[in-house]
C-alpha cells in the first residue's frame, strides 16, 4: 500500500513510470492495486517468481522504475509523509564471491596469467544463474557448489577437483583459500536503489554513516539487516529510458 501511494502520486502529476518490473508484474495484488500495470492473468505471468518458499520471512520485493530526475522527488515525497528522520538510503557491500573470490587469491598469490585466471573463473557459474542452488547450502559458496555438481570443465583442464573431500589439481590451494573467503566484504557504496522507511527514528535503529559524496547520512547497515530491525525497504530506480521516452513523445 505504501508503494500504490507513492506511485499513484507520481502517475497522477503525470510522471512517466515503469509498467512493472520483475517478478512483482507476476502478483494480481500488485496489477490490482494499480502499483503495475500488466494482467498477470492475461498473459500467463507467474506469481511464483514473486513471492516463494525461499522467500519465506521476507516482505515482498516491488522495484518501480521513475524517471531519473524525479527520483529524489520520490524520496523527499517519502520523507514528507513519515518523517525526515525515518527514510534514509542504505549502504550495501560488494563481497568477494565465486569467481571475484578466486580471481583475487590467484592474482595475490601470482598462481598464473592473467589469460589462465580468467580460463580458470570462467569455469564457475555466476552467483546469480545458481541463486536458488545456494539457498539451498548450509554455507553458500559457488565454489563448492561447482566442484560438487558441475565440475567437468575444471577437471578437465586439471585445474581442481574433488577427491572424496579432499581437493586435486594444479590450482587447489588456490580454490581452498579461495572457498575460505567467499563472502567476505570488499568495498561498500550507496545502494542503487534501496530506500528504508522505518517506523523510528533511523538514528534510533542502526548506525548511521555518511554517503562517500556530500553529507547526506545513510543507514549503515544492509537491507536483510534493516527488514530484521523492522524497517521496509522499497527499490525505487531511476531509469534513463524511461526519460528518452518522454522527450521523445513530447516532441511527436
């Protein structure tokens, strides 16, 4: 409901907004609502895809496309309505996973060429075509995930392999420190997107830092984090398409 208000308020000052993104176009709530604007009916869309059992716990996940220069527009409307104190952006932190993880031990340790390093990564799925797999692992790592269910094209190049529990192959140091230090953080930015609405004070809830450029204050902890403390996150995104297309049907 708080994204129906926010985006009916946009749509009724004739702000040009996304028709729905992802799976939320998949959820009759959301067509219903008017927050989207295609019958998931209609054309077949799965609601799956929205709201699952790996989701369990969470609250559902609506990211609305503005366009670029309304953006804060929309942030400012939020502040407004609950409170300056109680609406802020979020940090989040890149990590060291899967591919990133073993290239940076590789490259540490100088293990090979930077033509081998990358015939060697290559050989691991990315962290998002497997993300359902690693919900299902106590500990999800690519790595591991690899070695146990597609390891074929590192064992053919004897890069690494396992042997029982035990590693093989000419780089098998490096997949074990690598494995050791998959999740680990290395750097932190602004979030993209995400924009926390709270029922406190923010200051009040989790620690705050400043954004690395200008003063504006941010909660200093990631989204999975903040929805723990009771705040809701909302994913409001500033597309330049969406922009390209109202110039250009103003112009028509």
């Amino acid at each position: 409901m708080i994204v129906t208000d926010y985006v009916e308020k946009f749509r009724s000052q004739g702000s040009l907004i996304g028709p729905g993104r992802g799976s939320a176009a998949g959820c009759l709530v959301s067509y219903l609502l008017g927050v989207t604007l295609i019958d998931p009916i209609e054309f077949g869309l799965l609601f799956s895809r929205f709201y699952n059992v790996a989701r369990k716990g969470s609250l559902p996940d609506i990211d609305i496309d503005f366009m670029p220069q309304e953006r804060d527009n929309v942030i400012q409307y939020l502040k407004d309505s609950y409170g300056d104190g109680r609406v802020c952006q979020m940090v989040t932190f890149s990590r060291l996973q899967g591919r990133s993880a073993l290239k940076e031990v590789l490259r540490i340790n100088g293990s090979c060429s930077f033509t081998e390093m990358n015939k060697v990564t290559d050989c691991l799925p990315t962290e998002a075509s497997i993300s359902d797999k690693l919900e299902d692992m106590e500990n999800p790592s690519v790595i591991r995930w690899t070695l146990e269910n597609d390891p074929d094209n590192l064992k053919k190049d004897g890069f690494c392999w396992l042997d029982g529990e035990e590693l093989k192959g000419d780089y098998a140091s490096e997949f074990n420190q690598a494995m050791r230090i998959e999740g680990m953080f290395k750097s932190q930015s602004k979030h993209a997107s995400g924009v926390v609405v709270s029922s406190v004070d923010l200051k009040n809830m989790c620690p705050m830092i400043k954004a690395k450029t200008g003063e504006e204050l941010i909660a200093g902890v990631e989204m999975n984090d903040l929805e723990a403390m009771g705040g809701v996150k909302f994913d409001i995104l500033g597309v330049n398409l969406l922009k390209k297309i109202h110039e250009t049907c103003g112009m028509v």
